[in-house]
C-alpha cells in the first residue's frame, strides 16, 4: 500500500478533524488526544458522508434510568440516521457484530523541506491506503 501525505499534524489539533481526498476517495482525519485515525467518509448503512457527523461520547447504562458518557469525543455519529461509530476501530454501535465503517493506518512522520539555507521538518499526517 502506497503512503500519502495528507497535512501537517499542527493542522488537526486535539478533538477535530479534517476531510481530505486521496487517490479519488474521501477520508476523514481525526485527532484524538495527539493520536491520529482515519475512517472513510462513506456510511456503511446508507452512504452517508460520515465523517461530517457530529463528534459524541458513548453512552452506557447498567441499569435502567442510570446513564452515563464514557470515551468522550471518540464516537463519530452519522448525520442520517445517527448510527454511532466507534472513531479508532471503525465499530458501529449499532449493529456492533456486522457493520464496521472502513478504517485506513495512520502515522505521523517527519518529513524535510529544504531552503537555501533552511531545513524545516515537522510531523506530518501521512495516510496508508
């Protein structure tokens, strides 16, 4: 699988994302907590743009009427029917058994450029596809 550099690190800060296009698909970039992850930006349920849904915490109960938010800002929710998506593994909540949101190797590198008399390098996002 070739490697594609998609922005800079300092681009994505903790908590956002950004959408980027490689080889013709689009790929949503996510940063959480300086950890970088990548997700298609399709819905596996209905096509949906998935990566332009909102960013939630999980929520979990024990027992009826007791709630409460875990992995905050790690669940991506589609924006059509509010299927739930686990951000680092691609896992839907939903239908946690059968339906995944496809999910691509991420890894930051630094990477060089040269001036005349500069070299600047800075960790870039690069994507595995």
């Amino acid at each position: 699988m070739a490697k594609h550099v998609v922005a800079r690190a300092s681009e994505i800060p903790p908590g956002h994302r950004k959408i980027v296009s490689v080889r013709g698909r689009e790929i949503g970039i996510f940063n959480l907590g300086g950890e970088f992850f990548a997700l298609f930006n399709r819905c596996p349920h209905q096509g949906a743009a998935l990566c332009t849904g909102e960013i939630v915490s999980r929520l979990e109960s024990t027992i009826p009427g007791d709630y409460r938010l875990s992995r905050p800002g790690e669940m991506l929710r589609c924006p059509w029917h509010c299927w739930e998506f686990d951000i680092r593994t691609g896992q839907s909540w939903c239908e946690s058994n059968s339906v995944h949101a496809r999910t691509f190797p991420v890894t930051t590198e630094p990477l060089a450029a040269e001036t005349v008399d500069v070299t600047i390098a800075e960790r870039y996002v690069v994507v595995t596809l």
